[in-house]
C-alpha cells in the first residue's frame, strides 16, 4: 500500500514539473514575440503612410490575459507539487511511526 502511494506521488510530481517546464517554455516564447512585436511596431514604417482610418499597431491588449492564465496555471502546479511532496512526507513519517509501533509490540510480546 505504501508502495502504491509513493508511486503516486513520483508521478504527481513528476507530471506537475513536465507541465512547469512546458508552460515555462511557452510563457517565454509569448514574451519575446510581444517584445519583438513591440520592438517592430516602434519602427519607422517601411513605404508609404497607411490610408486614413488605419490606427497606429497596439499589443493585443488580451495578450496579457493568456499569458498571466498561463502564469497561473505554473504557479498552480508548483503549489501542487509542493502540496504533494509535504503529503508524501507526512505518509512517510506515519507509516515509520506505524513500523516503530509495530515493531516496539512484537519485542514487548
């Protein structure tokens, strides 16, 4: 039973850290396309002047949301896996207690 749990809680962490490092990539590479975007849109436009009617490039105001959702959902897992690992230690120190008890009454016995 004690295996079982333990097994459980490699593949919580284990899954919690992939999917870190997963968003991790992708919450960088959404903050370099908006800079680069940003980067572009500061640039002296190449041609002629747009036709009237046309604003001026603005960052996707929404682009802010995705990306703290995304920033959310990392620190989501992180608090997961550390919400595993003190469950892990917790089970681990009960179930040495439970062996110590165990073993303290076979001896007395």
């Amino acid at each position: 039973d004690r295996e079982k749990q333990n097994k459980e809680f490699q593949m919580t962490v284990s899954d919690q850290r992939a999917t870190q490092a997963l968003l991790k990539k992708a919450l960088d590479f959404l903050n370099d396309f908006y800079a680069k975007k940003a980067s572009f849109a500061q640039q002296e436009p190449a041609g002629p002047p747009p036709p009237a009617g046309f604003k001026e490039y603005k960052n996707n105001a929404q682009s802010g949301g995705v990306m703290q959702l995304i920033q959310q959902i990392i620190d989501d897992a992180k608090a997961m896996e550390a919400e595993a690992i003190r469950s892990e230690e917790d089970s681990q120190k009960a179930y040495e207690d439970f062996v110590k008890e165990t073993n303290a009454s076979i001896e007395a016995k």
